[in-house]
C-alpha cells in the first residue's frame, strides 16, 4: 500500500512482535482516512484512478484492504477506470 505521508509500505513484511514495527502498526492502524492509503498496484498500473484502502487485521496480521468490495487488480489492456458508453 500507498501511504500519502510515509509512501509505500509493504504490510506482508511487518512483525507486529518487532517494536519498530508496531509501533509503526499502531501510528496507523484506526487513525487513518479515506484517502490517505493507496492501493500501491493499481497507483503503479493506473495513477489517475486511486483505489483507496483501510487496514485491518485478519488472522492476526496487518492488511490494507480496498474500500471498493469485490475490486481486482487489472489485467491488461483493460484499465481499472473502465467506463460504460
């Protein structure tokens, strides 16, 4: 994911057990808005559509989670900003 202040952070590398890592969990985890974590594969493939992010934990590890339920990652050509006629 995409932090609009720290930039980007990989969640899949944080130990909650490590306390530089929860303490960078807890600067987050409930105190962040949307709009200010970015879904860091879909700003890199399409960076005029922002999909926006929370985090929560599942199984006891931290996620970042996209707010559009049932949203996937493109796969090319299409872009994930696809528009009706």
């Amino acid at each position: 994911m995409f932090h609009k202040e720290l930039g980007p952070i990989n969640l899949s590398e944080l130990d909650l057990n490590v306390r530089e890592d929860r303490l960078l969990w807890e600067s987050l985890y409930g105190k962040t808005a949307k709009g200010d974590l970015e879904c860091l594969e879909c700003r890199e493939n399409d960076p005029g559509c922002p999909q926006w992010m929370f985090l929560r934990l599942w199984k006891g590890r931290p996620v970042a989670v996209h707010y559009s339920t049932g949203r996937r990652h493109a796969t090319a050509p299409e872009s994930p900003r696809h528009t009706g006629p």
